[in-house]
C-alpha cells in the first residue's frame, strides 16, 4: 500500500508509518464483547432461531480475519439440526473479497442458496 501510495498515486508523507501497530490494536479490543467475539451470540441466536441460517465469508488471503477460525468455531458449536445452518465459505481475494466481481458472483449464488432462491 505503501509503494501504491507513493510511486502509483504520488502523494508524499513525512511522517512514520507502521503496518501493524500493536498500540492501535489494543484499542480495538478494548471490552470483552470485541475481545470473545460474537460465538456465543451466534449460539445463542441458532439455538433461538430454528430457521436462522448464516454465512459467513472469507477471502482466501484475508489477514484480518484468517477463514481458519472461523471454520474452527463453527466446527465446535453443538450440532442444532441441520448441519448446514452454519456455513462457512472461502473467495479468492483478500479482506474485501467481493471486490472481485468472480467472488461476488459466487457469494451472491452462495446467499441465495442458503433460502433456496436460485
């Protein structure tokens, strides 16, 4: 980002900057709700909801929120029915995969599918 920024686009910084900034983070998770995340929100909701159904979708290089735990997660979450309530997908692409209009297809197609719509 940093090279596209300077070479590509031409815009010129003086000051530092940093890729990840342990500092920074720490902020993000400053509760316990952002710190746990939201499993036992989605337990919960499954457990209420027999007709609830969820997918959650990932980009393949995604270093934000790696598709491993969310995998992880919903492979430990006490079955509740159908199996399939809880999906995982994975897109080629990055945090924002759906910028790319093959995995953007196939996340629409994937939603669509969860009610059955084609």
């Amino acid at each position: 980002m940093v090279n596209f920024i300077t070479q590509d686009v031409g815009w010129k910084y003086d000051g530092r900057y940093n890729a990840l900034s342990y500092k920074m983070n720490r902020l993000w998770h400053e509760n316990d709700d952002a710190r746990l995340g939201s499993v036992k929100q989605l337990r919960e909701a499954m457990a209420n909801d027999p007709g609830l159904r969820v997918l959650i979708g990932h980009g393949w290089d995604d270093l934000s929120c790696p598709f491993m735990a969310s995998v992880l997660i919903v492979d430990q979450m006490p079955a509740m029915g159908d199996p399939t309530r809880v999906q995982v997908k994975e897109y080629p692409g990055g945090h924002m995969f759906y910028a790319r209009p093959s995995s953007q297809a196939s996340l629409v197609r994937d939603v669509k599918a969860l009610d059955g719509v084609k």
